[in-house]
C-alpha cells in the first residue's frame, strides 16, 4: 500500500505561521497586562502611603503658609494684593486639609 504525502499548501503554511505567532503575541499581552496590573497596584500603594505620610506635612506646611500670609494682610490692610494673597493661602491650606483628612480615613494599605 502506497502511501501518498499531501503537501501542504502555501496558504496553509502561512495560515499555521500566523496562528503560532497570535498565540506568542496573546500570551505576551497577557504578560504584559499583568505587569501593567502589578505596576499599577504598586503605584496606588505608593501613593496612599505618600499621602498618608507626606500629605500631612504638606498640610501643615500650607497653614503655617497661610498664617504668614493672614500676619503680612494685618500689617498693611490697605494691600488688596496682600489680602487676596492671604485668601487664597488660606484656601490652599483647608483643601491640602480636606484631602489630608480624606486620605486618612482610608482604611491604611495592606501589605503584600
């Protein structure tokens, strides 16, 4: 019994070529996006443990701010620019605040 071999068409060729290279370049992707997934948990981890450390700092940092501000207004009270400055310093310190007090309710990270 003679057996026949079928060769195989170009067309077949190349359609079995781009069915292995879609399957590498899927599961590449998928790869990929985990590492992106993982990047970006390590960033909003980052993040919240930024905000809860420095947030403060900033915080207090925009205060003190706006109380020199609020001082320098007192001293000239006929400065419309020294008061708008102590305006918006005073401002600038109860958003850092808000946001600061935000952040901190936020239940803390969890390790990993």
């Amino acid at each position: 019994m003679a057996t026949t071999i079928n060769p195989q068409r170009p067309e077949d060729a190349e359609l079995s070529r781009k069915q292995s290279e879609l399957g590498e370049l899927q599961s590449r992707l998928a790869d990929l996006e985990l590492q992106l997934l993982t990047l970006r948990l390590d960033l909003d981890e980052f993040e919240n443990i930024y905000h809860r450390k420095v947030g403060p700092l900033y915080a207090e940092l925009d205060e003190v701010e706006a109380q020199i501000a609020e001082q320098q207004a007192k001293r000239e009270p006929l400065s419309s620019k020294a008061a708008e400055a102590a305006s918006i310093a005073r401002s600038k310190a109860e958003e850092s605040r808000r946001v600061v007090d935000a952040v901190l309710t936020l239940p803390p990270p969890v390790a990993r």
